[in-house]
C-alpha cells in the first residue's frame, strides 16, 4: 500500500511538471533538480545529469526518456510508467482542447488572419532553432557531407525523412569508427 | 485501419527522432505522404506546440491524432511517439551503467546530427514558399513579419511565445483590419 502511494505521488508530481513544460525538455530538467535534488535528496546532480545525458542519447522524446530513466530508479518499471504517462497527460488535454478549437475557426477571417501572422514566426522559430544545433552537428569534417547529402535527398528526390535518418545512424558509425581507429586525440572533446 | 496507420507512422517518427525539432521533418514526411496534414497545417502546429506545454514532438502527435482519428487518434499516435522510450528507454533503464558507458549511441549521433541539420533546413526552404508566398506570389507583408521575427528571436533573445503572440496581433491588424495580401 505504501509503495502504491509512493508511485501515485511520482505520478502527480509528473502530472505537475508536464503542465509546466514548455517548449524544450530543459525546463523539465530544472524542475527536477530543484525538487529531487536540492528539496527530497533523492537523486544527486550528477546522476541527473547521467539520467538527461543518456535520455538525450537515446530515440523519441528526451523527456519521456528521462521521466522513464528516473522513475525506473526509484520504483522500477511501475515507477518508469507512472512518470512517463503522469507528464504526458496534462499536454495531451490541453492540446486536445487546442485542437478542438483550432478545428472549429480555422476558417474564421479573425483566425485566419492570426494564423498567418504567426505562420511568418514558423521558419524564424526553426531556422534560430538550427543554428543552436549547428554547434554540436559537426565533430568531423564529413558531418558537413552527410549534412549535404540529407538535404539533397529531402530537397530534390524528396526521400522520406526516417530513411535519411537511417542514412545519418549508418554514417555516423562509419566515421565515428573510422576517426576512432584513427586514434583521434580531440575525441570526447564536446 | 487509420489507428494502426497513425501508430506505426509516430513509431517510425519516434525510433528516428531525437529530441525537440528534430522530429518536425519526420512528422513532415509522413504526414503528407498519408495526406493527413497539409504543410500550411504543420506549421500551425510547430507554433501551437510551442506555445502549449508538453514536448513538441508529443504535441505535434496529439494534433495530427485528433485531425484524422479524433482522441483515439491522439492516443494511437501518443502511444507510438513513445514506444522508444517505453521500450529502448526501459532496457537502457535496467541496464543503465553498462549502457551509459557503451558508444554505440553517442557513434550514431555524429550522423544523425547533421542529418538532422539538413533535413531541417529542407523543410524550412519548403515551408517559406508556404508560409511566405500563400497565393502563389510571394506576399512582401509576411517576408517582412519573418525578418522582423528572425530579429527578435536571434539578436533580442525575446523567447518563442512572445514573438508567437506578436506575430498573431500583428497579423490581425495587418492580414485582417488592413486586408493587406
């Protein structure tokens, strides 16, 4: 009963920094430190920073995958469930209740008129969003041919993005296997 | 049936998405090779999601859920945005220090990064021809709103919802009390 308690409140407390995430996964980070290193003491900054790193590293979204990491810690699989559904439910309702809406004035003249208005913020969103990654994108020199190949492909034989990402994994191996042979010093150099 | 359909398409879109904008071109292409969304819509979405809580990528999940299958849609295709993390994720988990130390997945990364990078810029070259030249003939008010945001969000540092929110007032005024094209 007690242990039932404990994952209904990881839970709750999911709910409550789903409610709160917005835009990147950073501030999920920030409210996880702030309550379950520096108030509970459950966990120490630094195995929070190995759960975000290793979250990152993986597929989907980097703050499912660090509610799945930190609630397996605590409470095994049930406590990885309860965090990962506990902060995707509050986004998801109140997206629904957006969707609705957006569905039903889309066609409204005032709407509309919004809507394009912020539809000119869509690319500058994107492209400032790009050039953050640009940092990190390019450990190797050939990270600028995989970059041209993808948007070559996307661009003029218009290749579903799940296989250029596949081509990007294949890549990647291949030249992080092949700078490591070479016994590249600057590795693990962020 | 169109529930399975959405499932498989958010797994492909999870297992092939890391973190934040990246998934915006997965989303792309598989949106539209199933004519669930058109492009003028993703866009709507990008912005929506940025403005709503929750990750973009399960955001953009729930919206295309609802538009073709209502809220088992957004389940359906919830529940497959997240099958990386309730599946690789949970053996990483158990795993966690082995797992931590193994270079399989930083390997991949250095591909998928700049993958990443390009794809990006691919839909962000489509999108402007949607966003900025709706009718077919490029609008100069709207070009002109974009540079205007680019500005504010790159040397201003004003965050994400303010210039979303300043955008929609100032497309009132213009596109709608002005009727400019």
């Amino acid at each position: 009963m007690k242990r039932f308690r404990e994952v209904l409140t990881l839970f709750l407390q999911f709910m409550q920094f789903g409610l709160f995430t917005f835009g990147g996964g950073w501030s999920i980070v920030a409210q996880m430190q702030k309550l379950y290193v520096e108030d509970k003491h459950v966990i120490t900054s630094e195995e929070l920073l190995d759960l975000t790193s290793v979250g990152r590293s993986l597929p989907g979204t980097m703050i499912g995958n660090v509610a799945m990491l930190y609630g397996y810690r605590v409470y095994g699989v049930l406590g990885g469930l309860a965090c990962v559904f506990g902060m995707i439910i509050p986004p998801m309702a109140v997206l629904a209740v957006i969707t609705h809406f957006y569905t039903l004035f889309q066609q409204n003249p005032w709407v509309a008129a919004a809507m394009g208005g912020v539809r000119t913020a869509v690319v500058p969103i994107m492209l400032s969003a790009v050039l953050g990654m640009l940092k990190s994108a390019f450990r190797y020199a050939p990270c600028y041919l995989v970059m041209l190949l993808t948007l070559g492909l996307y661009l003029f034989l218009d290749v579903n993005c799940v296989y250029l990402v596949l081509i990007g994994v294949a890549c990647g191996i291949v030249i992080a296997e092949y700078y490591e042979r070479k016994g590249d010093a600057g590795r693990g150099a962020h | 049936m169109v529930l399975i359909d959405l499932f498989i398409s958010f797994v492909k879109i999870g297992f092939t998405s890391f973190g934040g904008m990246s998934m915006i071109p997965l989303i792309t292409s598989e949106m539209t090779v199933h004519n669930w969304m058109t492009p003028t819509e993703i866009s709507d979405i990008v912005a929506i999601a940025e403005m709503t809580p929750g990750p973009l990528g399960l955001n953009c999940a729930t919206f295309a859920g609802i538009r073709t299958a209502g809220l088992p849609g957004a389940i359906a295709a919830n529940l497959g945005a997240l099958t990386p993390t309730l599946t690789l994720c949970l053996l990483a988990a158990v795993f966690f220090e082995r797992f931590r130390k193994s270079r399989i997945m930083t390997d991949m990364l250095v591909g998928v990064r700049p993958a990443c990078v390009g794809m990006l810029f691919g839909v962000i070259l489509s999108l402007c021809a949607t966003n900025y030249a709706p009718t077919g003939t490029i609008s100069p008010v709207s070009v002109g709103l974009g540079v205007l945001d680019f500005v504010l969000l790159t040397r201003f540092k004003v965050s994400i919802p303010k210039v979303i929110c300043l955008s929609a007032a100032l497309g009132i005024v213009l596109f709608g009390v002005l009727g400019l094209p």
